[in-house]
C-alpha cells in the first residue's frame, strides 16, 4: 500500500468492532490511505457517536458485545440514517448474511479478511454509493420517480426511503424498465466489483424494495419465473379482466 498524500480525507469511516487489534489495524490501514477513520468497540458506543456525527461508511462488526452489528443497522435504517453498512463477520451462513441485507446492510467481508480485500470492497461500496455527477437527473416510471443526484425516491407524493444498495437495485432497474434482468446481471451491476457472494443477495433486496414501493394497486416489479426481474411502467403491464 502506498501512503495517501496530506490533504482532505477521501471519507469518513467508523469502524466498530471489539476486538483491539482488529480495531487498531483497520483504522491504521484506513488513515494510512487516506480516510478519516474514527473506531468504537461497543454497539452502544457506535449508536452515540453517530447520533453527534456523519459518517461516509460504516464498517460494522456483527458479534458485538452488547447489540448484535445487525440489530443496529435495522436501528439506522428504521431512523432513516442511510449510511452505507459492510459487515464484519465471523459468520457464513446464507441465513445469518440473508439477515443482514434484510436488515438493510450493503456488504459484509468474512474474518479473516485481508486488508486488500477491506480496502477494495470499502472503496467499492462508497463509489456505488454516490452520485456519478452533479448534474440533476430524475428517472420516471408510471407514479416513481427517482432523482440521481438528490438520492431521492417518492411513489406518488409520498417520499420512499431506501438504503444505498436498494438506491442503486432501484435505479438499475429503471434504467432498464420494461426489460428482464437476469440475477447475474443485478450482480454485475448493483454490486459492481465482481461480488462472488450468494444470488440469494438479489432475492432479499428485490423482497426489500417490493415491501416499500409495491404495497399499493399497482405493482411495479414483476418476477419472470425462470428470467429474473422486470420493473414495468403500468402503460406496459398486462390488463385483467
């Protein structure tokens, strides 16, 4: 690794995990390349200093002494604080990691992990979390609407909050309305540094976006059995008779 050069930190990360060593050498390896990294060991530590500050990215460990690293991104996510979330956890079970995208989670690396690997899946999620210009862009489909450089969604008049990951499922899958995506292409896309992780990932995100836009007359994402997944603009769903 090469040292960053003295200047504006490239993002703020607070890094909460109990484990000492493991606290001290991802927060070394963070400022060493250029982040402002600010590190706790208690869940109840984590939720105060976020409440006093604004961070760019959470590095959350899930086997917390206190408050489960998964109990407290549903916390942030039910408060609306969509900061982006990667877990870090001893645990591989399709379950336990299904329970963290659920509960709104972005990435999460399994320990150990080496530091090349923290380093490429935290620049990964903060790119993807981001807006690739400045320039004020709204896609539309039927009564959705989001906006790209505001990171802003409403069905309607009533404004949808989304967490990083499902911003970006969702304006994936506007910007290919009315096509059928494959489970392998949301992969590509949304998770856009060759996420080896499990397919499952996308079944719990188009689940998550489907209980925040879908609870109404008209849905708007469909399951094509075999295919993947379409969000279709009512002009192009089928009439029932």
């Amino acid at each position: 690794m090469t040292p960053a050069s003295p200047e504006e930190p490239k993002a703020s990360i607070l890094v909460v995990e109990d484990d000492n060593a493991i606290l001290q050498l991802v927060m070394t390896t963070l400022r060493f390349t250029g982040y402002r990294a600010t590190g706790v060991a208690t869940g109840r530590e984590a939720l105060a200093v976020i409440r006093n500050e604004s961070f760019d990215l959470l590095l959350l460990d899930v086997n917390l002494p206190d408050i489960d690293g998964f109990s407290i991104c549903s916390r942030l996510r039910s408060g609306g604080d969509i900061t982006p979330v990667i877990f870090l956890t001893a645990r591989d079970d399709p379950d336990d990691l299904r329970t963290g995208f659920t509960g709104g989670g972005d990435d999460y690396i399994t320990k150990p992990f080496s530091l090349e690997e923290l380093l490429l899946r935290t620049e990964a999620v903060l790119r993807r979390s981001r807006p690739q210009d400045t320039t004020t862009s709204q896609l539309i489909c039927g009564d959705l609407t989001l906006d790209e450089a505001a990171f802003r969604v409403w069905r309607g008049n009533e404004e949808i909050f989304l967490s990083p990951t499902e911003f970006r499922l969702l304006r994936y899958l506007m910007l290919n309305q009315d096509r059928v995506l494959s489970k392998q292409q949301i992969l590509e896309h949304v998770w856009d540094y060759g996420y080896a992780g499990e397919p499952t990932a996308v079944e719990t995100y188009i689940s998550y976006l489907r209980r925040k836009l879908d609870d109404r007359d008209t849905q708007l994402i469909h399951t094509v059995r075999g295919f993947g997944y379409s969000l279709r603009s009512p002009d192009h769903q089928p009439s029932r008779s």
